[in-house]
C-alpha cells in the first residue's frame, strides 16, 4: 500500500484529514474522463455536467480544502503534547515522516486531538513502519520504535478498527464515484479543403477503346478554384461507443467522362452539390465485446470506411492520396453511399482478424427493386494476416449487385467505362477477389499494393447482350510513402498502377469490337504527391496525376492532372 494511501487513512477522520486530501483526489477524479478512439479511435469529446454520482461526490466535496505536508506532530498548535501516547507517536512520526496537516500548523478548532484523530495518524505511521520493515535491505526500524508501536496498537486498538473500517468504505465510495463519471458528450470536428486544379495533355478527350479519338470532344483544360466543406459530430453515451453524424456542402468539379472523357483522372474528394449543405452520413458504432466492433449505418455508408483498407499514409481523401484509384483498392468501393452493418472481430493476442460488411444502396427506397435486401447491394468479407507490426497482409471477397434503378457504376468511377459497366445498363452481379498487402520496415516508411480480379455476370437479356454473359476485370497498384519527409509532420507519396480493364467480355460477340465493351490495351496510373504540414491545422499538398494511354486506348493522348490542395482541420 503506498504512502498517499496512508495518508488518505490518517485524514479520514480528522477534520485536518476531510479538507486536506480530498481536494485533491475530487480534482484528480474530476478530470479523468477517457474517451475511447474509433480504428481503429473515438476522439476526445466535450465535457458535460455529469448526472449520475452526484450524492457520494457531493458528500466527499462539502469537506475539500487546499493542503500542504507536515512532517511533526508539534507544529499542531492545538494538540497538547502531554500524554505518552503522543509523545511516542510525535517521535514516530518526525522519524518516519507519516501524517499531514494544514500549512499554518493547526488542527482548525482549537480542541484536543480526539482518540480517532489520534488512531487515524497511528494507523498511518502503522503502515509505514510495515512498508519500511518489508521493503529495506537493512534494518531502518528500531527494536524500542518496534515495541512503542506495538504499545499503542494495544491502547488503541478499537479505534484503529473503527478508522480501518470507515477507511475501506470511503475507498469504496471513491471507486463508484470514478466508475461513474462520464457522461454524455459530443464534440464537433470540422474539415475544408480549398483546391486549386487544372488538366492538361492533348487537344481531345479521350474515348474508350477501339473508338476513334477525332471524334472525341474539346478537353476542358481552364483552371478551377473548388472547396468542400465537412462537419462532423462525434457523440458518445458511454466511452466506448460513437455516434456520428456528418454535414457536407461542396463543390469539386469531377474530372470524369464529361471533362477528361475518363474517370480515371478523378479526385478522391471530388463531388459537386452547388456547395448546399447537407447530411452526407450518419452511423453508429460500439463493442459487442472486447473483441468484436459493430457499425451500423443509416446513411452514406461506404465499405473502405468501416475495414482495414491497407493503406495507412494514403487513403484519407483530404490527407492522403489526391486521385480516387490512388487511395485505395477498388474492391472496397463495390459497396458505397447506403445504408448497412459492418462487424470487425479482432481476436487478442491473434494474429487473424477478421470483417464482414454488407451495404444497400438503395435501402430507403420501398419500391420494386430496392429496399434493404431487394436492390442493389455489396456484401463483402475479409481475413486479415498480421504476423508482426511490419508486415499486413488481407484475403477478400465480395459480391455485389446493381440495376438501372441504382445504375451500374461496378467501381465507383475508378477504372474504365466498360469495366464500370461491362453490359452497358443491363443489371449485372459479380463476384470480387482481391488481395491487399503493405510493409513497413520503419517508422516513416511503407510500401503497400493491391491486386484484384472480378467476374461480372448479366442477370437479363439485353441488346446485345445474353443472360449469363460474362466479363473479367482486373486491376493493380503498388504505393509508396515516406512520412516526415524533410520535415516532421511532411508526406512524400507515389503510386503507380493499372486501373480496371475488362480483359475479356462474352456479351456483343456478333458486333465490333468497340460496342464489345472491352478493353484493348493498357492504361497506366502514376501520381506523386509532397504534402507539407504547416501547423496542427494546416497542410498543403501539391501533386501530379499522369494517366497513360487512358481508357486502355493507346490512342488516346496522356492526360496530365495538376493541383494543389490545401486541407484546414479543427
């Protein structure tokens, strides 16, 4: 038992004892509110009164008071240093060192030291003598100290029992008082992005594969200023749980097929609502054990939100990488912006854990063909393989379905337009494999990629097409990152891969190969990005994304993507 235990038994019952220690464990108990973090972490969050606790605490505060140590009974004005008793405890205690009182020296009262005040400063330098006696390799406590010790343990034994009783109950009072201190809180986090951008490379747009480039449109080439602006409330009930709810108003111009004739030059934040604020997402998450995380979402659901997506350094859309390829394997956008439950179980002391997730797109809508478990969705599962901290390495599989009431964007817009929708409109499912792994050999350092492959099937005839149709798409990149590049807190960042391509597609056998709807040749995707951090709050992050042969169309010209985002977050 340590000494500021000791301290807590000799207070007890001495007004000396009420007013100088518990003030300061109140304040200490006062400021212990853990919040827990969401996966991973659930920030901090803003206090408010608590509501439950409130009869032990207020019976410990009315007695608080500020103290200071006293290491000698004499300086006590007001005890008379008469009796044998406190002679033999006053030479114990300037010995030991094992009572306190106020800094002026007095027991407030002007009164005689009661025989529980007095048991209650014994009882301390009782604990003391036993700490030192247990814990010195020499003896530092005297055979005379041994038997005056004893002597007063005989003379005061009823009231030693009675301070040792009353000592355990307000230990016990103190801890349920501790136990329930938290209370509800919520906390309000906001993020903006300013960004500054422009694309540039040949005269035209580019056109799928197999199609003539002349025929293309004028590239849209001017610079553009965009924002989006972000803000969230965090909201917990018990520590352990979070509620969040999140706003959005944006206005980020897509690069996709209407500018660049792609959607492989697009941004991972891009989006434009005319920068109307809105509810963008809504969830709530908490422990269903101490190894199982639940997350249920109302609105604005994605996959890549709610699992280990491998790629620690890159896959924030406002820290991280600046295309949508770039952040993230593409099997984890199968599922996006609905309504769903995702479960993480995660095993202590295990190397496996292990996700489950499933997503509806259209699960507010009643209609046929949508609703929660009638319209398009994603189920994915995923194992996950960390054999140490450096090594990360993750087996997945999903399936999803999509139809014209949910339209058919298979990667949400980050490969080619046939392998976004191979049967042009038909409803279509596929199943998805794809493996994702990332090293870190250091602290600053990681290297990461992915791989996957995925077999589309048509549900319905079509033009063109026949029920039971099949296409296969794959895709890769591999990443590189390097964190506190020059200077802490600074991110040098580098991705190169193919986006998806539909290599092979059973439906339109009869026509050309460009109404096929399959990919010819190869693009290529390369970004680099310095993210500079300013302050706590501020980065700025100018980067390059180069897209070869877009549209797996080698006649295609290179497309270029400058810009230049600035992120504020408070």
């Amino acid at each position: 038992m340590s000494q500021a235990k000791f301290l807590w038994k000799y207070l007890l019952f001495s007004p000396v004892a009420l007013v100088s220690s518990l003030a300061f464990s109140i304040s200490t108990i006062a400021a212990e509110n853990p919040v827990k973090s969401e996966v991973n972490q659930i920030d901090a969050l803003a206090q408010v009164d608590p509501t439950s606790g409130n009869s032990s605490l207020n019976q410990i505060q009315q007695y608080s008071s500020d103290t200071a140590q006293v290491t000698s009974v004499s300086q006590f004005s007001d005890v008379q240093p008469t009796d044998w008793a406190f002679q033999a405890l006053q030479s114990l205690v300037e010995r030991y060192g094992c009572i306190a009182g106020y800094p002026n020296g007095t027991f407030r009262g002007n009164r005689a030291m009661t025989r529980y005040e007095f048991a209650a400063g014994l009882n301390a330098c009782l604990e003391r003598v036993n700490e030192l006696i247990a814990t010195a390799t020499t003896n530092l406590v005297t055979k005379e100290d041994l038997a005056t010790v004893q002597r007063l343990q005989e003379e005061f034994s009823n009231e030693l029992a009675t301070v040792r009783g009353r000592v355990d109950a307000l230990e016990a009072r103190t801890s349920e008082i501790e136990a329930n201190q938290f209370s509800t809180t919520t906390k309000l986090n906001g993020e903006i992005i300013f960004n500054i951008s422009n694309v540039f490379g040949g005269d035209k747009r580019a056109v799928p594969s197999g199609a003539n480039p002349n025929t293309a449109r004028e590239l849209d080439s001017n610079t553009i200023f965009t924002d989006r602006v972000r803000l969230i409330l965090n909201t917990s009930f018990d520590a352990k749980d979070l509620l969040q709810i999140r706003l959005q108003a944006r206005n980020v111009t897509p690069y996709d097929t209407n500018v660049t004739g792609t959607n492989m030059t697009r941004f991972g934040f891009d989006g434009n609502q005319d920068n109307n604020m809105g509810v963008d997402k809504v969830n709530y998450s908490f422990d269903l054990s101490d190894s199982i995380r639940v997350k249920v979402d109302a609105a604005g659901g994605n996959i890549y939100d709610n699992i280990n997506n491998f790629n620690p350094d890159l896959a924030s859309d406002n820290k991280g990488a600046l295309s949508r390829y770039g952040r993230f394997s593409p099997i984890y956008r199968t599922g996006f912006g609905g309504a769903g439950a995702t479960i993480n179980i995660n095993p202590k002391g295990s190397p496996f854990s292990a996700s489950a997730s499933y997503v509806a797109r259209t699960a507010n809508n009643p209609g046929l063909g949508a609703g929660l478990t009638n319209g398009a969705y994603t189920a994915l599962g995923q194992l996950v393989f960390q054999p140490s901290k450096a090594l990360n390495v993750g087996l997945t599989y999903a399936r999803n379905y999509q139809n014209s009431l949910s339209g058919i964007n298979m990667f949400e817009g980050t490969g080619s337009i046939y392998a976004g929708n191979p049967f042009n409109g038909v409803a279509t499912t596929a199943n998805h494999y794809g493996i994702q792994a990332n090293f870190i050999p250091s602290s600053s350092l990681t290297i990461g990629g992915w791989y996957g492959y995925a077999d589309a099937e048509a549900l319905v005839n079509g033009a063109g097409v026949n029920k039971g149709d099949n296409a296969s798409i794959n895709y890769w990149a591999a990443t590189l990152s390097i964190k506190d590049f020059v200077k802490e807190g600074n991110l040098l960042g580098f991705i190169f891969g193919q986006p998806p391509k539909v290599s092979s597609n059973d439906a339109f056998t009869s026509a050309t190969r460009t109404i096929r709807r399959e990919d010819n040749d190869t693009s290529y995707h390369l970004e680099a990005l310095y993210r500079m951090q300013v302050n706590k709050n501020i980065s700025v992050t100018p980067g390059l994304l180069v897209i070869f042969n877009p549209e797996h169309n080698n006649n295609n010209d290179t497309i270029y993507v400058g810009t230049l985002r600035t992120n504020f977050s408070f």
